[in-house]
C-alpha cells in the first residue's frame, strides 16, 4: 500500500478514556487531550500502523480503527 491509501482515522470513547495521553504523545494531529482530561480525535487520518500503535497503547481500550 502507498502512504496515501494507508491512511485511516481512530475514534476514542470519551467514557472509557482515562486520559494518559498516549494517543496524543503518539500521534498529536490525530488525538488531544481536552480541558476535561478525555482525548478527543481531531478528525485527521494517520497510517495505519500508527493508528494501531494508538490502539494497542491505549491503557482503557478507548480507541478503535475507523474502516472504509
């Protein structure tokens, strides 16, 4: 796959983030850490070998893989 068709978007549930901020640290166009203390996706893409990255580093679960 090229760069461009690799690209994916993540959706965090506010109810299971505990707000670490590991996503943000991982990918800060992607997720951000809000006044409440939940991450929040900014609703831009990023490979998918970083959204999985963000997945499986998540210590609640909250993040899942946007797919097509």
């Amino acid at each position: 796959m090229n760069e461009r068709t690799d690209l994916v978007g993540i959706a965090i549930d506010g109810n299971r983030c505990v707000g670490m901020g590991i996503c943000e640290m991982l990918a800060p166009d992607a997720a951000v850490i809000e006044d409440d203390g939940i991450a929040y996706p900014t609703g831009s893409e990023v490979q998918s070998s970083l959204a999985k990255d963000m997945r499986d580093n998540c210590p609640s679960g909250a993040i899942s893989i946007l797919s097509d």
